[in-house]
C-alpha cells in the first residue's frame, strides 16, 4: 500500500502517477500499456495498469497510469477511474463539497 496526495482534475480524463508510486508498489512500469499523453503543458508517455484504489473510505479496482519519466510533477485523478465513481457538488458560496460513492 502506497499512500499519495493526488489532485482532481476534471479535465484529465485519466489517473496519471509519478512513476515512483508504481515502483513502490512494486509494479513494472514498462509491463502496462503503453499510451502516449498530450496536454497544454506538452506531451509524455505513461503506462497503464489495473491497481485498487482507496478514496475517502471506499475501495475501487481502477486503471491508473505511471509516468515513464521519473521527472513527471504531478499525480492526478481524472475521469476515468475515479471520478466516475463518485458523485461530486460544490456549493461554492459556502465552501462546501459534498461527496458520495456513486452507486450509492
């Protein structure tokens, strides 16, 4: 079990992971597929595998994708994976951010 801080980003529509989260999980990042990622902010490649993944209590099989550079800044939650299993509401005026599983 690795444990990471992760942003939500509703544009992504994928998990992407530092590589060094994988390879504490002991996962062999090349063994995934391969997909090649473009974005505002450039292009990179990633690897995908299907990991569990543990979001505020509940436990969900996902595809999550590490980045072949050690380098890669940044872990994300996106679309697939993960926030297709929730359903999310933010009431911005009072700062509040209501969470539930989505099947529930």
């Amino acid at each position: 079990m690795v444990r990471i801080q992760a942003k939500v980003d509703t544009g992504a529509a994928f998990c992407i992971f530092q590589r060094e989260h994988g390879e504490e999980l002991g996962i062999d990042i090349e063994g995934g597929e391969r997909i090649r990622f473009s974005t505002a902010a450039g292009e990179f490649t990633a690897f995908g595998h299907e990991i569990m993944l543990e979001s505020f209590g509940w436990e969900f099989a996902s595809t999550v994708y590490f980045a072949e550079e050690l380098e890669f800044p940044r872990n994300v939650v996106g679309r697939v994976g993960w926030l297709q299993q929730f359903r999310v509401a933010i009431v911005d005026y009072e700062g509040i951010l209501h969470l539930s599983k989505y099947d529930d």
